[in-house]
C-alpha cells in the first residue's frame, strides 16, 4: 500500500464516523495540497498524505491532550510507525506551535517534533487555510475569519489564530510566488 492510499484510509477510519465534517475538511485539504504538486516535486504525496491526516487528532479514540497536532503526531509516531516527514508535518500544521504556546505545551511539541522543511509546512498551512469545514476553497482571510467566530476571539483557538494571521499570510504569500514561478500562466490562490 502506497503513502497516500494508507493515509487515506487510516484518516478515514479515525474521523469518517465520529466527525463526518472534520473528515470532509481534511479530504478537501488533501485536494488542495494535490493543487500544489508544482512546487512540490518529489515531495507531493509526503505532503498529500500529511493533509489527509492533518486533524486525525481530533479522532475521540486517540484525543488525550485536547490539542490535535499533539495528539495526532503522537498517533502517528507510535502507534502507526508512520514516516517521520509526516508525523512532524502533522505535529506542526498551521502555526501549531503558536497553540501550542497557548495551552501550555509549547515545551513537548518543540521538543517531541522537529519542524519539516519550511516549504513543505507552508504549503501545508495553505491547504488548510484554504479549505472550508466543510472541504470547500476559501481565501486565508475568510478561513481565519470563520475560525474566529466559530470559536470566539478569547478562546484558546481564537487567540492563537489571531496571533498566527501574519505567518498565514506570508505563507500564503511565499506559496502563491512559488506557484507563479512554477507555471506562469496558473492563477493565484
């Protein structure tokens, strides 16, 4: 079985039946992270496959810490034996040291996960800042948006998504130019 098709059905069997929504999110991730294979290289199906994964820590039968990223990377590692590249991507997806930071768990996410290739996590937060609950596109200012009025603005979420807006931004910026440079006719994100 090939990196995508496992994570593919292991996200599936983790979030499919107790969160429907957060499994339709995370395959409209996986198709936004498929939409940057031009700059992705060799490097498109290890980001693929992070995607569809990304929120499997939201799954009620690994959740522990409460804080996803954590959970999930944790999954990953120790239970799954997943390839590191991805464990660390999940760990670290959408600014999560930024919540991390706001739940107290800073210290064991740094600690645990060293960061991937600033490229890749880019291209990861863009998925995912591009994607609706609902797996739909939308634009980062909409998505963080939406984060903040379905959570609150002084919630743990809240706060951290307000705090992260600028790296989101700027990821969405560096991705944007490197998908221009890579296929000059494509339109921007």
């Amino acid at each position: 079985m090939g990196l995508t098709e496992w994570a593919y059905s292991l996200s599936e069997s983790m979030l499919a039946e107790p969160l429907p929504r957060r499994w339709v999110h995370s395959l409209g991730v996986a198709k936004r992270a498929r939409s940057l294979s031009p700059i992705l290289g060799r490097n498109a199906e290890l980001l693929e496959a992070a995607a569809v994964l990304h929120d499997v820590g939201y799954s009620p039968s690994i959740a522990t810490t409460g804080f996803h990223p954590l959970d999930g990377a944790r999954f990953l590692r120790d239970q799954e034996g997943a390839d590191e590249r991805v464990v660390r991507l999940v760990a670290h997806h959408s600014c999560a040291l930024l919540e991390a930071e706001e739940r107290g768990l800073r210290h064991e996410l740094e600690t645990e996960f060293e960061l991937e290739r600033p490229e890749l996590v880019d291209a990861l937060i863009v998925s995912d800042m591009t994607t609706t609950p609902d797996g739909g596109h939308t634009t980062p200012a909409a998505r963080l948006e939406e984060i903040v009025q379905r959570y609150g603005p002084d919630t743990i979420v809240g706060r951290f998504i307000q705090r992260a807006a600028p790296e989101i931004y700027a990821a969405t910026e560096r991705v944007e130019g490197r998908m221009a440079l890579a296929s000059p006719n494509s339109q921007p994100m």
